[in-house]
C-alpha cells in the first residue's frame, strides 16, 4: 500500500500543480509588472481578485506550507529518532528517548526544530542565504532518494517486492539516479553572473560541511559502534516492549 500511496500522490500533485499554474498564467493582466514584483504569484491574485480575496488564498497557501513543515518535522524527528536507536548519531542514548506523558520522542522533536531554526537566521538578513538554504536541502532531499535507488542497481540479485515496476524497473531507476544527479549540479551553481559574493550559491559548502562531518564522524566512532538497524523482535515484543 505504501508504494501505490506514493504513486497516487505523485499523480494527484502533477494533475492540481497543473490546474494552478493554468490558473495563474490565465489570470495574468500586466505581464511586465507583475514579472518585476517581488512575489509575482502574489501579485497575480491581487491584480486578477483583488486584495481581500488575494489574501484569503494566501492564508490557505500559509496554511498548506504550516502543514508541509509539520509533515518535514515528524519526518525529520522519525529519521533521528531510527539513526540514534541504532546507534548513528552523536548522544544516540539522548536522542532516542521516549516522553512517559506523550509516548513520542519529545527531545528529537526539540532538536529537529533546533537545527531547522539555526539553519534559517541566516536567511533572516540574507537573500542568498534564503537560496543556498532551499538549495541544499533539496539537493540534499533528492540524494537520499537517490541512494538507494543506486544501490538497487547495483545488486544483481534484487528481489522486488509485491508491488513493482516489473521490467521497467531498471530502466526508471537509471533515470532516477541520471535526473538526481543532473539536477543536484544544477541547484548547486550560482544564479546570477558575474559571481559575486553576493550571489554565489553557497550550497555546495553546505553540503560539503554536512558530508565533511558525517564523514569523519563515521571513521572517528560510528564505524565501531554502527551494527546495522536494531530489531525490535515481533508485533507483539514491540507492543510490550518499553522503548525509554
């Protein structure tokens, strides 16, 4: 059900991502002046409704983006909360604690939404910070997407599971790993020329920073400790078992 979850997603997405960006092309009535507005989508809805009705849609579009952080903060906190379980994490026995009063992982939680916000002050004075921000965390999003996509292409005796591509699979995995790759460069060069201090995209030394130190925190300690997942046992252990 999770791979046909993430198909009928990825098509509902495409088919209403369409159907917006038809809406606002065709609601255009200055093309000059609202492609030198600060937020031209904005100034679309203001010019095509007016704006009190542009702002009612905004506050969904707030809304929606309140939810995407939502949805990236449990994410985030899952993939912290697995890494330290198993070990992977500096402070792993802090991290993959488990709150008595809410049953979640309140301190993974905290520190997800730490580093998220360290992340962005920079972009609180600094437009090329805003991008190099936004530009690394999808190029860092597609990597891990793109890994284990490669793995699987290298393991000759892959056993797909009940749901699958079946002889396509091969095929769109290369071009997975091709477009990741493609696109990774892409968000990674400047956006502006000349290069300035003021435009470079500095998300390659993000990236690098990121890798420098998972690197060499893999070889310095993680190595020797890292014994792959922690197996809880069956359904049932697990729903017996106190994870604190």
């Amino acid at each position: 059900n999770t791979p046909k979850g993430i198909m009928r997603a990825i098509i509902y997405s495409a088919l209403t991502g369409l159907v917006l960006m038809l809406a606002l092309v065709y609601a255009i009535r200055d093309y000059a002046s609202e492609l030198q507005a600060a937020a031209p989508p904005v100034q679309i809805l203001v010019d095509a409704l007016g704006a009190g009705t542009a702002k009612l849609l905004l506050l969904i579009v707030i809304g929606a983006m309140l939810f995407c952080g939502l949805a990236n903060m449990t994410s985030n906190t899952r993939q912290i909360f697995a890494f330290s379980r198993d070990g992977a994490m500096p402070g792993s026995r802090w991290w993959h604690s488990v709150s008595l009063r809410t049953r979640t992982p309140v301190k993974a939680v905290w520190l997800a939404a730490a580093c998220a916000l360290v992340l962005i002050i920079p972009a609180l004075w600094s437009h090329t910070a805003f991008t190099a921000i936004v530009s690394v965390n999808v190029v860092g999003l597609y990597l891990a997407y793109g890994v284990p996509i490669f793995l699987r292409l290298r393991l000759s005796n892959f056993e797909p599971g009940p749901w699958n591509l079946g002889r396509f699979g091969k095929p769109v995995a290369a071009i997975a790993v091709v477009w990741i790759a493609l696109s990774s460069v892409l968000f990674m060069l400047p956006q502006a020329s000349p290069i300035t201090a003021d435009n470079f995209n500095y998300a390659p030394i993000a990236l690098g920073a990121v890798l420098l130190i998972a690197t060499v925190w893999w070889f310095a300690t993680a190595r020797r400790r890292f014994q792959g997942p922690v197996s809880y046992g069956s359904p049932d252990e697990v729903a017996a078992m106190d994870l604190i």
